[in-house]
C-alpha cells in the first residue's frame, strides 16, 4: 500500500489513462474495481492513516446483493454476513404488527446483512490495496483540456484523465463543483447504532425485527453468526444535548422490549456510537468535464432507506459501464452515467425523508394510518418494495 509520504511523480500517460478517486469508502472501492475492469489505472486516495469503514452494520437489500455480485464479493460478504430469513415489524412493546418469511417474499432473491468491514475487507482486497494511497487528504482540484490535477492537503498533485469524488456527505469535491450550494444541513434527525457480540440468542428465531414507537423507529438484525446490529432513530429535538451514546441507549431503550434492551445491554461502550443525520437536495447536474461524483458525495440518503451503500455500489457498476464504452470523450461518458443513475437516486433520498417522518412521529394519528398500512399491505409486496427485488437491470441503457 502506498503512504502518503510517498511523492507521486509517475507519468501516467505512459501507464493508459488513469483514473482518480478520492476516498476509499465502499463507493470508492466499488469504483476502483469496475475502473480497473475496464482498463483504467487507478490511484485511490484515502485521508486517513490506513482504508476502514466506520460505522456498525449494513442491511445489503436484494439489489444490493446483485451489485456485489457483479462485483465479484458477494460470496465472501455471504460467508461473513447473516442471510434474513424470519422479519418482524413489530410496536415499541414488542407485539407483532407484520410477519414475513423473506426468502419467500422476494423469490430467489437474498438480503443480507453484514457488519461494515466484512464488506469493506471483501471491497478492499478485490480493488487491490496496492491503488489506495493513505494519509492523503484532496483538497481542491484543476481541469483542463488534457485532464484533471487533484491538490492534496500536505502540498501533493496528481494529474489524471478524471477525477470522482466519492468523499463522502461533505464532500470537497462536490464543494468546489458546487460553491453556491452550502455546506449539509442536519436533516432533523439523529441515530443511535451498535453492534452487541454474541448476542444472537437475543433474536428469539427472527433474522430481524424493526419496531415503531411514538417518536422512535429501532431495529435489530443478526449480522454474521454471533453478531447483532442495532440502531435507533428519532428527532433529533428529542435528543438532550450532552448525553453520551451508553446514556442515551438507556434513555431510548426503555420505550422498547425486553428483546431490544437485552442486545442494548450486551453492547460494549466502544461499539455504539450517536451520529446526527445530515442531508442534502439532489443536484441537477452532478459534476463537469473530466470530474464526477459518486455516493454520498452525490446523493446522501437517510438510513431509512436502507440503501446508501446499495447506491454506491450501483453507480460504481454504472461508472465503469459508461467509462468502458468510452473513446476519447470522457465528459460525455461521465454525463451519461450521472444521467442514468439522477432520477433513481433522487427518487430514493426522497423515499428515506418520507419514511422518516412516518416511522419517528409523533403524531398519534398519522401512527395510526401508519400501523393500519403495515396491517393491509401484504408482506411480500412490502418486502420487494423495501428489498428493491426483481426489479430490472436499472443499468441495462448503458451495456
């Protein structure tokens, strides 16, 4: 693995037309490998001291399974996640509103879910790390006619034939891309999340269980064999202002079941954390020239979706798509994948704004049309709506 005490002075007309990608995140790694598929060089640049991913757990939902499939992961992200089999929607106290069996639900279709550096490690080695280079921090970026010069933080450049801004929420790229546009805004919402080892006796036969409560939306899924993700959503005007995550477990947690507080209890401190929500408007336009964007960079969705890294990964397989039938005319590729993947993106941040309004409200009434939906849709329809299974190839305009 390059560090980035490394000065990069290598001519990279002589190596093919090289790609550059800022942050190694799961869309920056998904872009790496398809990049690379398509006879790109790729130098992938990662702030921190060494690749990871933080956060807990991921819901990978049908498409996202398809995605890693065309990756070349999904066995290895099989063999360390958990396959959902038995769901639940259930009321705060823990009674059933739902039952689904989803393998049934969502035909030969299969959601998993998996802990954050199962996929990041499977992500990670199939990109090879041998592209990432470390302690690099992008600052701005230069285009021209012949290509695109990234700036990095401790005085670096690196010229490339384009660049993608897969750094994350608040973005650099996407700044410089778009300067008028301000800096995220919190969403109104925040979410508690953790990871309780060897908790998966908890769980009481289901795969996974999501409760609704007055103000609060909580899950738990297994996510590997000994494994349990949690999280808990709610307004982020509910959250008291100097709480620490163990507290604030405690405090949410009593809305819930015994089920719920048990794998809360069997949590280590290190391993829950509090995050506020941040969110932005989809762009009419993603980027310019030789430069795009990719992920949350692009389009951050709310984890209500369930979604943001299925999208990451899929506009990663979109990318490297467009750039494969690309001659000269990289602009035009880049345009046509930001094309293709807009209206599905922006359609899916305005789903993850909605559902958090509906599953974190207060209000009794609209909690009662809530509960009488859940009721009345049949759990196969609802479970290929969440699950996004047997939908059709959303990139079959550009193979």
């Amino acid at each position: 693995m390059t560090t980035g005490n490394d000065r990069v002075t290598r001519d990279h007309a002589a190596m093919g037309r090289t790609a550059l990608i800022v942050g190694a995140g799961i869309g920056g790694l998904s872009a790496g490998i398809t990049l690379r598929r398509a006879g790109w060089r790729v130098r992938l640049f990662e702030q921190a001291a060494a690749p990871r991913e933080l956060g807990f757990a991921l819901n990978l939902a049908a498409n996202a399974m398809v995605a890693l499939e065309e990756l070349g992961v999904s066995a290895r992200v099989r063999s360390g996640g958990h396959r959902t089999q038995r769901a639940e929607i259930r009321r705060a106290d823990g009674r059933p509103l739902k039952r689904v069996v989803l393998p049934d639900a969502i035909d030969d279709a299969v959601a998993i879910v998996a802990t954050r550096p199962v996929l990041h490690g499977a992500l990670l080695d199939a990109v090879g790390s041998d592209v990432v280079v470390t302690s690099s921090q992008v600052t701005g970026f230069d285009a021209d006619g012949s290509g695109v010069v990234v700036q990095l933080a401790d005085g670096r450049c690196e010229r490339g034939d384009l660049l993608v801004g897969a750094d994350g929420v608040a973005s650099a790229i996407r700044r410089q891309l778009h300067p008028d546009e301000g800096p995220p805004r919190t969403s109104g919402y925040g979410a508690l999340r953790g990871v309780a080892i060897d908790a998966a006796r908890e769980m009481g036969g289901v795969s996974a269980a999501t409760y609704l409560g007055s103000g609060i939306e909580a899950s738990i899924a297994q996510a590997g064999s000994d494994a349990v993700y949690w999280y808990m959503s709610m307004p982020a005007r509910d959250v008291p202002a100097g709480v620490d995550p163990p507290a604030m477990a405690e405090r949410f947690g009593a809305r819930l079941d015994d089920t719920f507080r048990a794998i809360v209890r069997a949590t280590r401190v290190e391993d829950m954390r509090f995050d506020v929500l941040f969110d932005r408007d989809p762009l009419d336009r993603w980027g310019r020239g030789p430069v795009t964007l990719l992920g949350d960079a692009a389009h951050p969705m709310l984890p209500h979706t369930g979604q943001g890294a299925a999208q990451a990964m899929e506009d990663a397989i979109a990318l490297g798509l467009a750039l494969s039938h690309a001659r000269d005319d990289v602009p035009a590729a880049l345009r046509r994948y930001e094309q293709v993947r807009a209206a599905r993106t922006a359609a899916l941040v305005q789903r993850g704004r909605r559902a958090a309004r509906v599953t974190t409200t207060h209000n009794p009434l609209l909690a009662a049309l809530r509960t009488l939906l859940i009721r009345l849709v049949p759990a196969e329809r609802m479970a290929k709506m969440f699950m996004l299974a047997g939908e059709a190839d959303p990139h079959r305009t550009l193979r």
